[in-house]
C-alpha cells in the first residue's frame, strides 16, 4: 500500500459546474459506418437542452481547445502525434506505403480509420477535458464533465477501441503536474480502461480502478485481478472483472462492494470516473444488461464520493456507447444531471423536442421507430442485494467480487471479508 495521503488542502468550494462543450465535437467521426457515431453527442446536447439541464444554475459551458503536442506528450509519444498528424489526410490523402506505416500505430483498421481532420478533432476531445480539469483546479468550478471524452483505450503510441488520444490518462497528468497529491481514476465502461491503466501503470500518485467485463470475453482482452500497477505503484491498477451476463442489480452490487471502500482508503484529492454508456443492455459490443436506473445509481454514487472525500472535487467523463440514439443521450443527460444538480426521475417523459430529433436520427440512420423509448430509464426499478447481506459462492458475479477484494483490499488495509 502507498504511504497515507495528506488531506486535501482547503480550496474556495466554487457553485460553478462545467460543462465541456463545442459544436465541432462531433468532428471525431470515423465514418458512416462506424460503431461509434457522433450523433450520440449532437443528440445528448439536444436532450440535456430539452431538458432544462444546461440552463440550470450555476452552470458554465468550457472550451474544448485543441490540445498542444506539448500537452499531448505528457502522455502520447511524438512519433504518434506524427502519424495521426499524417492520417489526418483521411484514406484518399493517403498512399499505400502511408497506411502500411500506419497500421503499426493502430491506424487504418476497421477499429480506428484515418479521417480528415483526425488530429485536430480527437486532440479537441483532449483539450476538453484539460480544460475541465483546468477549472476545477482553479476552483472557477467544482465538478465538470465532459461527455466527449473517455477515450480510455488509447495507449502511449498507439490508438485503439475507437479511440486515438487518451484524454481520461492525460487530466490525470495535468492534474499531477499542478500538485494533486493523489488522483483517483474510476472506469465503469463496460470494457477495461486499458489505456489509462498503462499510461499511469508506475505512477504512485495516481490509482486506476475499472469494473468492466471480463477480458476472457471482451476486448481489450486485459484487466484481471492479478494486474496491479508497476514497481514503484503496487497496488494502484485496481481491476474487477465480471461474468458475461451481469445484470443491472449485480453491477451495481459490484460497484457498490468495492468503489466506495476503495475510493475512502485511497483518500483521492481529485476524483475522475468514465461513464461509458455500453454497460446497457441494448448495447450491440457488448453484453452485459444493464439498465438506464442502474447508470445513474451509480452516477449518484460517484458524486456521493468525491462531495465526501475530496471536496466535491469530479471530473465525469463519457466513454463508449453503441446505442447512440436510444441509451446514450439518456445516459450521459443523466450523468449531466447528476452533476449539475437534481438527478431526473426515471419515470419522467422526454421532450418532445427531443422525441422528434430521435426520430430524425432514425430516418437518417434506416433504423425503425423504438415507441417504448419515451422515458428518461428504461422502467426497471433497482432491487440490489447489498454486499452487506452477504456473499453467495455459486453465484458467478459474487466470486469474481470476492476475488477483486481479496487481491487489493488489504493493499489498502481493508479486510476483504468485512469492509
């Protein structure tokens, strides 16, 4: 286990929230074919206006500035920024000499391919969220969040899972290199937060902690048990993985026998948590069957944590979601809510305004009308069993949470049978 933190230093506690926006995000567009369509941003914005969300008090929309090579190389290597540079071009710019190069910096696939523009469109998702981060630690802000960022995947030199530079792994810099003495990273993507993991693998000061499912199942492949940080961080790669199959009450069962333990022996001065929207049950890259109740449970849970142990002091990033129409505006608008202020009532309906832009979003798109998507949660009530009223050896998800607490519970002098 790492040395105790000093507690957090007081700081003004600001009523401002941020929120990182820019009409250009949706400029990280890898093609009309691609999983990952930026509709699902155009359409979040669309549905937290509608719902009175970014009107609400005390809210104040942040810049996504085109991040710098310099800030980029806190984290990403040089002749990486290159070759995006260069795949910037998009396929027609590019020779076939070009896109064999490529292909060694994870460019060119199905996965990530090059588009026009791709620099200056992913390293604005990077400016984004180090300006977010930027206005916390000047206490112009409390929490902030931004719903374009996420891109938990991509490595030091190398893009990967749709993602090309790894905005979560480089807030966590910054956040470092201005005096944060401990910066808690949570990842609750349904995939493993591969990318941050590594970046901050030996980095002492800073803990990852993903609850994903398990990579003998889904990519990337990595986040077991026994991966727990480098040399110099025993202990700060924290890993959960789950069965295929998990349900709403499970995950949030989980993350509920973990997070909260987790997040108040570590004692973070900052507080940055992924919210990838693919935990959901209609999500088409995965498997789990999570609920819209079950994601902002969780949301909750996060702003719980970072009000009571560092100061209210969150960074809440997007991540993945493939259902960009029908769950992740929902999601993330709740995320956004959350944040803001007042959670919204799963129960409540959506606009119309917002009804009608999903319905434009299908024509487009050649999908069906959803007519069961007219409310803000998909109308499954949480009913979790509490890790509190005890642990079941034939249940698969149970096992897996038992394995996680036994590996780095007492890493943080937690006993994994009682905290």
């Amino acid at each position: 286990m790492l040395a105790d933190a000093p507690s957090p230093q007081p700081v003004p506690a600001p009523d401002g929230i941020g929120i990182v926006w820019d009409d250009v995000l949706p400029e990280y567009d890898f093609g009309p074919f691609h999983p990952m369509a930026p509709i699902r941003l155009s359409l979040t914005r669309s549905l937290a206006g509608a719902a009175g969300v970014l009107d609400r008090e005390g809210v104040q929309i942040l810049p996504a500035p085109v991040a710098s090579d310099a800030e980029l190389g806190t984290v990403h290597d040089g002749d990486y920024i290159a070759a995006v540079r260069r795949a910037s071009a998009g396929f027609e710019g590019l020779s076939a000499e070009d896109l064999d190069e490529l292909i060694s910096f994870g460019i060119g696939g199905d996965d990530v391919p090059p588009f026009p523009g791709m620099h200056t469109a992913s390293a604005r998702i990077a400016g984004g969220s180090l300006a977010a981060v930027d206005a916390i630690l000047d206490a112009r802000v409390r929490r902030a969040v931004n719903i374009a960022g996420g891109l938990h995947h991509a490595k030091p030199a190398s893009a990967s899972g749709f993602c090309v530079y790894n905005d979560a792994a480089l807030a966590v810099r910054r956040a470092l290199e201005r005096g944060e003495e401990r910066v808690m990273y949570v990842d609750v993507d349904v995939h493993h937060g591969d990318g941050v993991e590594r970046a901050l693998w030996d980095e002492p000061r800073a803990v990852t902690l993903s609850i994903h499912e398990t990579g003998e199942r889904l990519f990337p492949g990595t986040g077991f048990v026994q991966d727990t940080g480098g040399p110099a961080a025993p202990g700060t790669a924290i890993n959960v993985p789950l069965p295929p199959r998990t349900t709403a009450d499970g995950w949030v069962r989980a993350i509920r026998a973990t997070v909260p333990a987790l997040v108040r022996a570590v004692r973070p001065t900052l507080l940055v948590t992924q919210h990838g929207a693919d935990t959901h049950r209609s999500d088409p890259l995965a498997d789990f069957t999570v609920t819209l109740e079950a994601q902002r449970e969780v949301m909750m849970l996060m702003r719980q944590l970072a009000d009571e142990v560092c100061e209210g002091r969150w960074l809440a990033l997007g991540g993945g979601g493939y259902a960009v129409i029908d769950v992740v505006p929902r999601s993330w608008t709740h995320l956004l809510a959350v944040a803001t202020g007042a959670p919204i009532d799963p129960a409540a309906p959506l606009p119309r305004d917002f009804l009608a832009a999903a319905e434009r979003a299908r024509t487009e798109h050649g999908l069906s009308p959803d007519p069961a998507i007219v409310r803000f949660g998909d109308d499954r009530p949480l009913a979790v069993r509490d890790w509190e009223e005890g642990y079941d050896p034939e249940d698969p998800l149970d096992r897996a949470v038992q394995a996680a607490r036994r590996g780095v519970f007492p890493e943080w002098g937690l006993d994994p049978f009682l905290d």
